[in-house]
C-alpha cells in the first residue's frame, strides 16, 4: 500500500508473508513535511518533499491542486524518487 499523506503527517504499511499467514503491520508518523522550511529539512527526501512541495504551491501550478492533493502528489513524487535509490 502507498503512504497516504494526512496533513503533518502520513498513514503507511508493510505487508509480509510469515510461516502462518500473512501480517500487516501499519501506523501514522509524523514528519511535519506540510509546513516545515527547507532549512529544517533532517534528509535529502524531506528536502526534495518540500522543494517538490514549494513548486506545487507556487501561483504557477496551485491553482490546479487543493492542499490534500498537493500533499499527496508531494508524498507519491517523493516516494518513488527514493524507490529509485535517488534519496536516502
């Protein structure tokens, strides 16, 4: 399942075959990524979060995005950025 982006933070979870079935193991963690600066930024995907983010918000594009969406879009870019071995 994909991270689904809830405002400061994101709803994730793994799935995994074990000798007795199957286990789903989920959670909410809290990163702040709607609203923390650049300079704040802990790692290379929040830094690429909250540039993608910032782009996105811009005049340019934000009139095509509601802030969920935007987030979303934020988390799904992100995401795959760094399923490509391209951030740590």
């Amino acid at each position: 399942m994909k991270n689904i982006r809830k405002g400061p933070g994101y709803r994730w979870s793994h799935h995994h075959k074990t000798g007795m079935g199957e286990q789903t193991v989920s959670g909410y963690s809290i990163d702040n990524l709607d609203s923390k600066k650049y300079t704040e930024a802990n790692s290379s995907y929040e830094k690429a979060f909250i540039i993608i983010r910032e782009i996105l918000s811009s005049d340019e594009y934000s009139k095509n995005f509601e802030e969920i969406q935007l987030l979303q879009a934020c988390q799904d870019i992100s995401d795959e950025i760094r399923s490509r071995r391209l951030l740590s």
